[in-house]
C-alpha cells in the first residue's frame, strides 16, 4: 500500500540492498562513493544516516518501516535520484518493511551470531535473509562465499548471482594481495572485467569483503569498476566504524561498533599487527538483546586482548550489572588478559587512555556512533567518540 501511494519509487530508481551480519553500513557507504564517481546521482538509507540529493537526517532504525521507507525512496526520485543504496536488516525482512519495494540487485555480506532473542535460532535468522533472495524481491543477488551461510544461499537461491571471496579463487570476484596497515589498505581485485588495484582509506581487512561486495553489486549490474575504485579512494571514513581519534598522543585510539564475536575475530587480530605492545579493548553488550552472546562477547574480547575494561553501553530495561557480570565471567574464563569492571563509561575511557603506553592500542567497541545511552526510561547523551576525545586530552 505505501509502494502504490508514493508511485512505486522503486520501479523508478535502481535500488541496491546489502543485507548481512556484519558490514551492511560500509558497504553501503562504498557503493554511494563507487555510484558517485560514475556520475550517478544517489540516496543511501543506512542505520546512521539517511542521505540523498536534497539532504541529510540522522536514521531512526537500520531500515525504515513500510511507510517512511517509501516516502524516503519517492524522495529520492523526486529531487533527481538515480540509484538508492540501502541496508535491509532481518527485521525489516521478517517485519515486512521492504514488501513493496523491487530490488535491482541484493547483496549477501556474511552471517553470524546476532539477532538470536529475535529469531530464536540461526536457522530462522538465515531464513530471514535469505528471503531477500527470490525473483520476485531482487534481479541479481552479490553473495559473499567466505563463510557457510553464503555459500548455502548461492547453492539455494534461484536469483542470477554473482560471488566474491578473499579465500575462493573460483569466485566471480577475488580479493588478493591483501595489505593493511594503520593508515589504509590496499588489496588487487581479480575480476571478468580484468585486474584492479584498490586503495582503501578505511582500516581493517573486513573493509576488503566491503569493498568487494560493493563491486560485485556494480558488476553484476554492469557498472564500470573503474570508476567505483575510484570512487572508494575517495571514502575517509564510516561514523563509529574502527573510527581513528588523534589529538597527539602516543598510542592508537579507535572507536568501533565491534557488538558480536565474529566482528571481534575479524578485527582484534588485526589491531593486534600494528602494535609491538599492548592491545586494550572496551567492552559491553546492549540490554534487551540476546543475552547468550555476552559470555563469548567477553572471553573472545580477553582471549584476543591483553586489557580488557568491561562497562555499560545501554542496558534498556535490564539490570546493568547483570549485563556486566555476563561479559565480565566471560573475559575472566579466558584466562589470558588483564580484566577490569567499571560501570561508568566515562570513567572506563579514562582507564584505558590511562593504561596506555607509547605504541599500544586502545579500541572502544559495541556502540560506534551512537549518540545515546539507554538506562530506561533514562536516555543520557553519550558519544563514544567524543568522549575518548575528552579522555585522551586529560591523558595529554
């Protein structure tokens, strides 16, 4: 119904979605600089952002109900939009959110434990996603096959799929030469199209799986790849996304949206290879979520750290420390880094900006940039991100 009142925008617009764990809101953020640099004229709808030719509001969920969605993307065709880039949550799958709307081409990043207080089992989170991949949603599907999920949903789905990998060599798309440094990364993408070489601003070896899902989606709508690698040597960051703050001091600071064990495992061994010294993880989980995950949320964090500070991110309607005893048994089972309990965020940044040493790492996960915390009925404004600022200049 919302489809038909606004004109059907997405019979109007090409529309690319990127569903997944892990990694919907970089890739999203690739594909707008990617679209760009070939001379589109493009709206995104990501869980920080909606953004389009005639402005910028901050997003209320990862993707919009039924009817705002709608209007956003009827928005975006009527201020002169060519494409729209969004990320579809299974949320938005299972709550019917994205009915009305005809994809161009679909994109699969991973899957991973998340989300099980809402589906109930990994099965059913699958389901939920892979819904998104039938003829009637989607023209072309993107399917990342470095994972089980993926390569269960390219043998399973009846859509034309294109498939990337950075392990599989009989992947459409391959990533290989992988370098990352603490400053960019580099990687060649092998291609039908030929060989290209990639410069990344962003951090971390997961933006690789980014950027090559962003390129399948471009190939498999016949895109000019040229340009999209030099649309992404244009992107300077993703908000609360292994976000660098610098005022000076001696040490690696980052802020990271890092909320379950497969984005620890992706990310913690890689800021482990820019420091000769320590690595100092703050970490927590969100209140009326899966409870399950905490445990593993605090051993993996300790099993990859050597300080591991576990505070408050928004407990909701849960005790807080019932959340924090969860995480904290958890990074103690692991045995192997020093573990510390601090309620208070603030409080926490300050002990971590204050245990480190020249050429460490400090990295606070599981929120990115959210601006809120969440006690309640209590909202308290609270950014990750310019509260490490604030510690790191007491520290100085």
């Amino acid at each position: 119904m919302s489809s038909e009142i606004y004109g059907m925008p997405s019979t109007a617009l090409e529309v690319f979605g990127v569903t997944g764990t892990n990694g919907k809101t970089s890739t999203t953020y690739l594909l707008d600089a990617a679209l760009t640099a070939a001379g589109e004229t493009i709206g995104t709808i990501t869980g920080i952002s909606i953004s389009g030719p005639a402005g910028c509001i901050p997003a209320l969920r990862t993707t919009p109900e039924a009817a705002p969605l709608q209007k956003t993307l009827a928005s975006f065709r009527d201020a002169g939009a060519t494409v729209a880039a969004m990320e579809v949550s299974s949320h938005a799958v299972t709550h019917r959110r994205v009915d009305g709307t005809r994809f161009a081409a679909m994109a699969f990043t991973n899957l991973g434990r998340d989300h099980l207080d809402f589906h109930g089992s990994m099965d059913l989170y699958f389901a939920a996603k892979a819904a998104l991949f039938t003829p009637e949603r989607t023209a072309v599907a993107a399917i990342g096959i470095d994972d089980d999920y993926g390569r269960l949903l390219v043998a399973t789905t009846q859509v034309p799929s294109w498939t990337w990998s950075t392990v599989d060599p009989t992947a459409d798309i391959v990533g290989e030469g992988i370098d990352c440094g603490d400053s960019g990364t580099t990687f060649t993408a092998r291609t039908p199209m030929g060989s290209y070489d990639v410069r990344l601003p962003l951090l971390g070896p997961h933006q690789v799986r980014n950027a090559l899902a962003a390129m399948t989606l471009l190939a498999a709508t016949g895109r000019d790849l040229g340009a999209a690698v030099t649309g992404f040597d244009s992107v300077a960051g993703v908000p609360g996304r292994l976000e660098r703050i610098d005022v000076g001091q001696p040490f690696l600071a980052l802020v990271d949206y890092m909320h379950n064990t497969a984005g620890q495992r992706q990310l913690l061994p890689y800021l482990r290879t820019l420091t000769a010294g320590r690595l100092i993880v703050v970490v927590g989980a969100t209140g009326d979520r899966d409870p399950g995950k905490r445990f593993p949320l605090g051993r993996t964090a300790a099993a990859l750290a050597d300080v591991v500070i576990v505070s408050d991110e928004s407990p909701c309607s849960e005790d807080p420390a019932d959340i924090r005893a969860a995480v904290a048994a958890g990074a103690l089972a692991a045995q192997q880094a020093k573990v510390v309990v601090e309620p208070d965020r603030r409080t926490a940044f300050d002990l971590a900006v204050g245990f480190a040493e020249p050429g460490d790492v400090v990295v606070v996960t599981g929120r990115g940039c959210d601006p809120v915390q969440l006690y309640g009925g209590d909202v308290r404004t609270f950014d990750d991100r310019t509260e490490l600022r604030s510690a790191l200049r007491g520290r100085m």
